[in-house]
C-alpha cells in the first residue's frame, strides 16, 4: 500500500515540476468536484445532461487554465 502512495506522490512531484499550473489547476477541479460529491452538492440528472454537463465543465476549466498558462508558463 505504502508503494502505491509513494508512487503516486512522485508522480505529483514530477507534474508539479513540469508543469504546476495545470496540475494545480486540473487537480482544484477533482477537488472540488469530490467536495460536491460527498456534500451532496450534486443533483441526480439524466445521464444524458450530465454529460453535457461534465463536458461544458471540462472545456470552461480546460481554456481558463490553458489561457493563464500561455501568460504564465516559463516557456513563453
């Protein structure tokens, strides 16, 4: 079990390295969305508009943290 953390906090490590503003960004978003789930935040919908709903969530936080990527990332 300690392996499996271990490997998984390396990974972190290595995305936080390479590239901390989506990692900090992309990882809000599951954070978030955990908080809400457990909460009970989240309403029961069809699945049908809970796709549409996870895809519009997905593209808003996709161009919010690419945007303030292209302003902030070390390579520009």
């Amino acid at each position: 079990m300690f392996d499996k953390i271990g490997s998984v906090l390396d990974t972190v490590r290595g995305l936080l390295q390479g590239e901390p503003l989506r990692a900090i960004g992309y990882g809000a978003g599951v954070i978030v969305w955990i908080v809400a789930a457990v909460s009970g935040r989240i309403p029961d919908v069809p699945i049908e508009q809970a796709v549409v709903q996870a895809g519009a969530a997905a593209a808003v936080l996709a161009s919010i943290i690419e945007t303030a990527r292209r302003y902030v990332s070390p390579a520009n």
